[in-house]
C-alpha cells in the first residue's frame, strides 16, 4: 500500500504556487510564458497542451495538460529533463523514494481532496493528479 501522506510541494521549484486543479486562465497569470500545443487535427479534443521552455537543475522543458470542460483544470505535468540522471536527482528531491507499483512509481495525498501518481518515462517524469472529470478520474 502506498504512502498517502498529503503534500502540497509536489512541482519544482521553479514553477512557483502552481498546484493541480487550477483552472487554465488562473495558471497563464501564474505562468505567461506558456506556448499553447496545436495539434493538424484534434486528436486530443479532451485536453488543451502548453509547454514552457526553461532552465533549472537538468529540467529543460515543461508540458502542461488542462481538461477542456468546466473551468480547464491543470491536470498533468511533465517535466522534460536534459538526462535521465537530473531526472531521478529531482525525483527524488520531489517525491523521495518511488512508493507504488513495485517501488516504481509514486501516489500520494494533494491535500486538496484527490490524490497524485507519478512515474518516469525516458528523461521524463510525469505527476498526474487523479481528478474527476479529467483523463486520470479516479
């Protein structure tokens, strides 16, 4: 069973008071340097990309993911690292020792009534929070 403590610093630094479930105009004032994602045809009709280009720790990139009903809320992150090395640094700087799936992923409690899961992929990790409504409903 997964360790469920609720956290709220689950992002780097960086990124500043960003949090999961904050609606999309609310997270461009945060963040204004976002470049919408579009796609030749909408294959993703169920959510809105955006990506920031950046600097920070082996973090070179940042892809956001809102829902597109209801108030479009952030609902994943994908952090985009230089190497597979700053990636498992931060990891575990973030969210410390993997806790689910075989001590290879992540879950835990927001604090804000929903759960995150987090894993990695190639130079990439990946936080998703389980919200309703979202690709990840729980």
């Amino acid at each position: 069973m997964a360790d469920t403590k609720a956290t709220t610093n689950y992002f780097p630094s960086v990124l500043g008071d960003l949090l999961f479930n904050l609606p999309l105009d609310e997270v461009l004032k945060r963040r204004p340097d976002l470049a919408p994602v579009n796609y030749v045809n909408d294959a993703f009709v169920f959510r809105k990309e955006f990506v920031e280009e950046l600097k920070f720790e082996g973090l070179c990139k940042v892809i956001y993911y809102f829902d597109t009903d209801n108030f479009k809320p952030l609902y994943e992150v994908i952090l985009v690292f230089e190497d597979e090395k700053s990636r498992d640094v931060q990891a575990q700087n973030l969210l410390g020792k993997p806790n689910a799936e075989s001590n290879s992923e992540w879950l835990f409690d927001s604090g804000s009534g929903y759960k995150i899961k987090a894993w990695k992929f190639e130079k990439k990790l990946v936080l998703a929070a389980l919200l309703s409504g979202t690709e990840w409903e729980p």
